[in-house]
C-alpha cells in the first residue's frame, strides 16, 4: 500500500516594489510634489503642482528622490527652508481672459 503522491505547490512571486515618483506636499497636503535633479549643480528641485511650492536643495548625487524628500520635510518643519510661491503661467492666462471678458 503506497502513499498518494503530494502535489507541487505553485511558487508565488511577488512583484518588487518601487520607490514612489510623487509625494505629499507638507504645504497644501495634495500628493502633487515632484523632485527633480539638476545633476550640474548637485541641487534636488522640489515643486508642487497644487499650491506652486518652490525650494531647491543640495542634495550628494547617490540620492534618491525619497531621501531628498526626508530632507525637504525634516527642513520645512523645523523653518531652516528657503521656499517660495511659483505664479503660475496657467493661472495668469486665466486671470487675463476673466478680466476681458469683464470689460
């Protein structure tokens, strides 16, 4: 009398997961930040796409953009930033064609 033969089970495999490209602004609270790198200049861009937050960072080029932006939080919270407000060029076509319509 011989046992029943035990079945393979399937390997399962998980996708590997990827560090995120976008990120909560600490200003407005929208996921509308970006981090780009000027490479020239070893400086991190930070922008937000909601509230025009603008600040630049120098930044060694072995980081990603989750270290920098563990940076810019550390940063903005403690008040030791330099940020400033974008006007952006969206918006100021907005006003211009609200304001002759107006007239």
């Amino acid at each position: 009398m011989g046992k029943r033969r035990k079945r393979r089970k399937p390997i399962i495999r998980r996708a590997p997961r990827t560090l995120p490209k976008v990120f909560q602004c600490p200003n407005c609270g929208m996921k509308t930040l970006t981090i780009d790198f000027d490479k020239n200049t070893k400086k991190a861009i930070i922008r937000c796409g909601s509230c025009k937050l603008y600040a630049e960072l120098e930044v060694p080029t072995a980081h990603h953009e989750v270290d920098v932006y563990a940076k810019f939080l550390d940063l903005f919270f403690e008040g030791k930033l330099e940020y400033t407000f974008l006007e952006g060029e969206e918006s100021e076509a907005k006003e211009e064609s609200s304001e002759s319509t107006m007239e």
